[in-house]
C-alpha cells in the first residue's frame, strides 16, 4: 500500500471510530495538455484546470465505484510512474473517443512487489483475457480462486458481477472486451 493510501486508510479509520462515518475517497488520474488559470468575472473567480486530460480524469473518477476501486488511472500515467506497480482493470470507452482506454489501479511502490502479489497479478491478467475472449466459465473460475486469497479485493468482487451481467446478456459478436457506460 503505497504512503498516500495508508494515510487515507488511517484517516478512514479514525472518522469511523471517532465519528461514526464511513469516508471514501476516489480519485482519477490523468495527463496530458491543459489550461490551468484564474477563471471568472470581478465578482467570483476560481482557479480552475480545462482540457480533455481534465475530463478523461474524471470520468475515471466516476468509474472506479463500478470497479470497486480507489483509484483509476489513464494509460499515460502507467507509462510514466515506472516505480509503481500497476494492476490493469479494464479496457473503457469514454464519451467522446473513438478507441477504448486501458485504465489501472496503482498499487504501491513496484519495490514492494512479493512473489504472492505477482502470481495474483498473473492470475489476474488471465482473467482479464478470458473475459474479453468471453470465455465466462474460465473467468469465473479465476475470480473465484482470485477471491480467496485476496478476498479484501472488491475489484474481483465487482468484475464476479460484471461477468454475472454479461452471461445475461452476452455482448453482441465481435465485442471488443471494451466496456460502454451509457453517458448521463
């Protein structure tokens, strides 16, 4: 668990003991071009950033509850943190795009990758292939064996469902393995 996880866990802890409260916190990660500046008029103005790594950055905010995540970030930012250990979650189109995004949860640092994390992320990444190759009984499977040694993942909990919902309605021939939100 990397330092800005382990601070948001010990503040979550202390408001549920102190007041009662379950905080969450969910955050997107983005990069990319922006205009960063002082918007408004003489009477209100705020400091804002404006640009499409600004929206893809929040939509991947407004995923990662679907995931049951923290955390989600874009494919530049995975490209750029090197140090840190990142677990893929799913291939997303977004309003607005013509190809799908890769998105990841950060982990923590990669130095504190043990060799029980990396054969759970080999798992995992066989699980995301027989999910896109619909193969539902194969990732059913490995989520289920996924869920028992990690069952503090609701990431694995979350996709058991997605792939509940899809043996309900199979995608049509020819998906991608990239998932559509139907935008609001």
């Amino acid at each position: 668990m990397g330092m800005g996880r382990r601070r948001v866990f010990e503040v979550r802890e202390r408001v549920a003991r102190e007041r009662g409260l379950d905080l969450n916190v969910r955050v997107g990660i983005n990069t990319g071009p922006v205009v960063v500046g002082q918007v408004g008029s003489a009477l209100r103005q705020e400091y804002t950033a404006m640009g499409d790594a600004v929206n893809v950055a929040s939509r991947l905010e407004g995923r990662t509850k679907h995931y049951g995540v923290d955390i989600l970030a874009g494919e530049a930012v995975r490209g750029l943190a090197r140090d840190i250990l990142f677990r893929e979650v799913d291939r997303i189109k977004l309003k607005g795009k013509d190809r799908g995004l890769t998105v990841f949860e950060p982990l923590g640092p990669m130095a504190e990758l043990t060799p029980e994390r990396q054969e759970e992320l080999r798992l995992w990444s066989q699980t995301l292939h027989a999910y896109r190759a619909a193969q539902w009984d194969q990732a059913d499977v490995n989520l289920l064996n996924l869920q028992r040694a990690r069952p503090q993942t609701t990431l694995y909990r979350a996709f058991s469902d997605i792939v509940a919902e899809k043996r309900r309605n199979p995608p049509p021939a020819g998906w991608d393995g990239v998932t559509a939100f139907a935008e609001k």
